[in-house]
C-alpha cells in the first residue's frame, strides 16, 4: 500500500519529465527570432511560407526540420533584417536554387500550361456544347412534307381523344 | 461519311488520354529522378568567395583558382554517407589526371582532415566551407554534388548524388570532355 502510494506521488513526475524531454524534438523547428517593425515579421513569416525546400521537396521553409531548411530561413531572415523587400528575397533565392524554390510558380513557357491549359478546357467544352445545341433544332424540322400532314393528322386525333 | 466523323470526334478523349500517358510515363521511363534539380548557375561563373584550405587556416582561396582549366568541384562532407561510397571513385577520377577542388561543406576540419589522410586525398585543392556559404551561393542543397566547371570559370554541369562507374561512364564523361 506505501508503495502503491509512493508510485502514485512519482506518477505525475514521470510525466512530467516525459513531457519535456519529448517536447523538445517538436520545438526544434521554432526557432526564435526577433524583428525590429512589425512588416519585417510579417514579411519574414510569408517569404517562409512561399519558400520551398530543395532537400525535402514538399514542404515550404517554415514547416521542414531539414538543416538546409534552417539555413534558408536563416538567410532569409538576415536578408529581411537587412531591409530586403519580398521579391528581392525570392530573387535571391531563384539565382540560387531556380525556380523549384518558389511555391508561386512564374508564368514561363514551360508553365504556361498551368494556366492556359484550364481555359482552353473550358472553351473546348463550350464549343462543343455550342454545336449540339446549334444541331438539335435542326433536327426537330427534319419531316418531309408527308410526314408534317401525317404528324398534323395525329395531333388533331389526339385533341379530339383527350376532349371526349 | 457522317459515321466516319462520329467515330473520329469519339476517339478524341482516348486521343487526349494516350497524349496524358506518354506526357507522364517518359520522365518514369528515363529514370530521371526528381529529386535531382537543375543547378539554377549552369552558364554563369563560379561566385566570388574567400575561404581557408583545410589544411592550412592561414592560406586563403578565392574564385580565380577556378579558370585556367576544366575542372570538377567536389562537395563532401564527413557527416555524409554516399560521399564515403564516393571517395573512391574520386581517387580513381584523380589518379586518370582530372583536375579535382575539394570543398568541405558544414563540417569539422579535423574531422575531415583524418578523412583526407585515411582515405587519400583526391584533391589538388581543398576549400574549407564551414558556414556553408559558398554552399548557398552555390545552391547545393545536399551532399554530395559536383560541379563541372570549364577553363574559362563557368559552370556547365551538376551532379548530384554520387559519382560511379556507370553514371560517369553512361553521361558525365560525355559532358567532361564536351568542356573546353
């Protein structure tokens, strides 16, 4: 029973202890830093975001563990401090590692079809969907002579049916 | 005639589809791996840099080491796996009479200068990158990787991974003595 109780009082220790020593590895991508104005963090906090990580391709700089990942951030963060503006970053980093950097894509022609490629979709689709309309109508009309008389006679017998 | 049509206007989805497959299997069939980029400096020089020898702190390098003749520019690092795989084959590309420049990237330098002297050094020159900052101008984004870099300074080529029999004999030979 004294020991029960002893495991009891270690109990919430042992947790404890469990929790810092395991918190230590989710924190290890917070890194500290400090801004002078308020815009150079929030420009810091997007360039982050926007920034892809060349080692572990599908993350951005903000969210990879990567020690490339923690370089990059680095640099970014002494290039904001130094008054760089958001594109001067990004151009820093694209004459470095090109533009798999970027999570923002620029239009070239290599990536042009990113846009263009759902417009011409949806064009292609309308013009389609614009000559099967344009085609029905015609289709209707298509009796001869005979046929009109013969559809006349039908549609009077059927007036006449419903009416007795 | 109208059938004809019909049936040519059906096989545009099937034609659109066999267009995607081709689009999406060449790169799986060629093997390309993804993860290996395209170094964004290919056609521009070498960025200007000063750093220590690993040997000596004393002596100091700076871009001008690269021009004059073609070159490879090696990153290593002892914390990185594949460049001891590589190691040797380095040895093997140094002893056949290339021009190897060494840069240690991250790293220790006693750590390094022990690799050097236990597993010989392959290179005429030995840069000593701690910080990794010619290694961001360079845009190296893990080790190790090559630089190919011809006689007038300029970088034509980069490899990453490791350098071996077959990728030097199947493409990167080629591309060596395509520089001038």
């Amino acid at each position: 029973m004294i020991q029960l109780n002893k495991v009891n009082k270690l109990l919430p220790l042992l947790l404890a202890a469990c929790m810092i020593l395991f918190s230590h590895t989710s924190q290890a991508a917070i890194d500290t830093f400090e801004f002078e104005n308020a815009q150079q963090e929030k420009t810091f906090h997007e360039l982050t975001k926007l920034l892809r990580c060349p080692k572990c391709q599908n993350q951005n700089i903000a969210d990879s563990n990567a020690e490339l990942a923690k370089d990059l951030r680095n640099k970014t963060y002494e290039l904001v401090k130094q008054g760089q503006s958001k594109d001067q970053v990004v151009d820093y980093m694209v004459a470095r590692f090109g533009n798999f950097v970027r999570y923002d894509p620029p239009v070239t022609p290599a990536t042009i079809f990113l846009w263009l490629g759902p417009l011409l979709f949806i064009i292609f689709g309308l013009l389609v969907l614009i000559r099967q309309i344009k085609k029905q109508p015609a289709k209707a009309n298509n009796l001869d002579d005979q046929e009109q008389q013969k559809l006349q006679q039908l549609l009077k017998q059927h007036a006449k049916d419903t009416k007795s | 005639m109208l059938n004809k049509r019909r049936v040519l206007t059906l096989l545009v989805p099937f034609i659109i589809f066999i267009i995607g497959a081709i689009f999406l299997a060449t790169p799986l069939l060629k093997g390309s791996d993804p993860s290996k980029l395209d170094s964004a400096l290919i056609g521009q020089a070498v960025p200007e840099f000063t750093l220590q020898d690993i040997y000596d702190a004393d002596k100091q390098y700076d871009a001008s080491i690269f021009k004059g003749q073609k070159m490879l520019l090696n990153v290593w690092a002892t914390w990185c796996p594949t460049c001891y795989a590589e190691h040797t084959y380095l040895n093997k590309l140094a002893k056949q009479g290339l021009y190897i420049v060494g840069m240690n990237y991250k790293d220790d330098r006693k750590k390094a200068i022990r690799w050097l002297k236990d597993l010989n050094d392959p290179y005429k020159i030995s840069l000593f990158d701690k910080s990794g900052m010619l290694g961001m101008d360079l845009g190296v984004y893990g080790a190790p990787e090559t630089f190919f870099i011809d006689s007038n300074g300029i970088i034509q080529y980069r490899h990453v991974g490791d350098l071996n029999d077959k990728v030097w004999n199947d493409k990167l030979l080629a591309i060596y003595e395509d520089m001038q």
